[in-house]
C-alpha cells in the first residue's frame, strides 16, 4: 500500500510539472506544433489540439531597424521564451516606409521571418497602418510577394491591417480584409489571417454581427493596454469569444494606451488570467529601448542583450514571467 502511495504520488507530480513545463513558450515550437489552423474559436495545432502562442512584438521598422536582425529574435526565442515574434511593416510615416521605400521594408521583415524560420517560432507579420484601406494596392503588393515566399512554411501568420481607427467595419475595413485575403489565399491556402476591427483592434462586436465567411483559418485581432482597456474591454472580448468568434491578442501593453507608465501590474495580471482561461494567445508590445513605458528593454540595449535580465524593464520582466508561465 506504501508503495502503490508513492507511485501515485510520483505519477501525480511528474504530471504537474509536465503541464507546468509545457505553458513556457519556449518549449512550445513549430516543431512541436507545425501548422495551426482555426477550429471553432480556438487556435488549434497539426493534431487538432487549442495551442496557445506568446511572444513579443518589435518596434516600428522605420524607426528601429537594428532589432530586425536574427541576433534579436535569438534573444526572444531564447530569453523572453517566446515562441512568436511579431514585426511592424511601418507603411506610411513622415520618416517614410513601406509606401517610400518598399525594398528596404521588404528586406528588413524578410530578415525576421528568415530567423524565425530557422529559430522555429512563429512569426507574425503585421502590416502597421491606421489607414489601410486607403493603401490597398501597396497591400495587396506586399502581401502577395509575401505569400508567394513563405506560404509554404507552417511558421507564418498573416495580419493585413494593424489598428484600424475608423468605425466602418461593413463598409471599408471588411471589403479591405475580403481583398488582401483573396490575394493571400491565391498563394497560400492553410496560414492563419489575423484580420484587425475599428477602434484600434478593440471592437470585436463589430465583427460578431457581420464577419468574415466563406473563408477559413481567420482570426480576428484583440489589442488592449492594461492601463486604458480594463473589464469594459474584456467584456466585450467575453462576448465576442463566447459567439464563437476566434480571437488572437495580436498586439498588448502593460501601461497606458499612449505608450507612457506606469505599469499597471493588478489590471495586467487580469488580462493574463483572462487570456489563459480561453487559450488566447497573445504578443507584447514591444522589443523596444525607447524611454517609455511600454518598452521591454532599457535605453541603450542593443540587439546582442535582447530580453536578458539586466536589460530588462519593469514591463519586460513582468511580460517574460507569464511568457514562461
């Protein structure tokens, strides 16, 4: 009897650290997972089991370049315990991008998904515009070429349209989606497209009432910043989940919505327990040693310290507590 009480006690304990072991994302690769698809709400690996991705988010492109290199994804595979990294195809700023010089955007997300396929993580590619829908054809342009290099590797998720601001769900931000999908798909069948919904990625309601059909593998965009989006914004998500919309947390800040401090750690550590209890997966913003709050990184930090302790900030050490949670 003794021994039978010790054997279940060992089985019970190896089990629980194999759960715990296997929420760090750093554990949880392509390799593992290899193509997701969308099954009902849920993100769902190659055996048809929810999977759940963590990660972070680099800076605009244009304006931080020298994190779009293969040393920094290195360090958030392998220090931030990441099994995503999400890099910002800056479109249109007054210090250029994509619509200036589209090679020069071109290569620098190249660089990104080429580490991330050989780093075997996920990367998702977000095309950074407020205004896409008056962008359509540097769009289709981008995601086509896009498409055509990388739709073959399990590795690549899709998200055409950032934040869009304007309310017009119906009428500009679906017809857009409809359009850049149609191109996607032509190269692309299976990779999940991540498609964002007015008001800055927060109005999934919106797209409960009148979504996307006759296509698979889409998502919609969850963005929220602990110090601006509290309940009234996971409310909403509730809701929206709850009708069976699938939900990925594409882009999430633990301060303010403006990018400035504090941290707000008690409304965070709601959206963590709110994500995890429906297996949303879910990218910080950002890889950034800009001086503000919702950089993962002190001033300073260069490619080779990415995501390592001393470089951190409050933000990025709370960010990387739940990335290995």
């Amino acid at each position: 009897m003794r021994f039978f009480l010790l054997f279940v006690s060992l089985l019970v304990a190896s089990l629980w650290v194999d759960t715990a072991f296997g929420k760090d994302a750093l554990y949880e690769p392509v390799s593992k997972h290899g193509q997701l698809s969308v099954n009902g709400a849920n993100l769902v690996n190659q055996n048809g089991e929810k999977v759940q991705l963590k990660g972070m988010g680099l800076f605009w492109s244009i304006w931080m370049p020298y994190f779009y290199n293969k040393t920094t994804v290195d360090g958030i595979k392998n220090y931030c315990h990441s099994n995503i990294v999400r890099p910002m195809v800056t479109v249109d700023t007054v210090s250029g991008g994509y619509l200036t010089d589209p090679d020069y955007e071109d290569a620098l997300v190249d660089a990104v998904i080429d580490a991330a396929i050989e780093d075997d993580i996920y990367v998702l590619i977000d095309w950074q515009d407020f205004e896409a829908e008056n962008h359509l054809e540097a769009s289709l342009r981008f995601f086509d070429r896009l498409s055509k290099k990388y739709g073959s590797y399990p590795n690549i998720i899709y998200e055409p349209y950032n934040e869009p601001i304007t309310l017009e769900w119906s009428s500009l931000v679906k017809p857009y989606h409809e359009a850049v999908i149609k191109t996607i798909r032509a190269n692309d069948p299976n990779n999940v497209i991540v498609v964002g919904v007015p008001n800055y990625s927060t109005r999934l309601d919106l797209a409960v009432a009148d979504p996307i059909v006759n296509q698979t593998n889409i998502m919609y965009s969850l963005h929220f910043y602990a110090g601006t989006q509290k309940e009234y914004n996971r409310e909403i998500a509730k809701n929206a989940i709850d009708a069976g919309l699938p939900v990925f947390v594409t882009e999430y800040g633990t301060v303010n919505a403006d990018a400035s401090p504090p941290v707000d750690e008690a409304e965070a550590e709601l959206w963590y327990s709110f994500m995890d209890e429906y297996g949303l997966s879910y990218v910080n913003f950002a890889i950034s040693d800009k001086d503000e709050g919702a950089a993962a990184l002190i001033p300073g930090t260069t490619a080779e310290n990415v995501c390592q302790e001393d470089y951190l900030t409050e933000s990025g050490r709370l960010v990387i507590k739940h990335n290995k949670a």
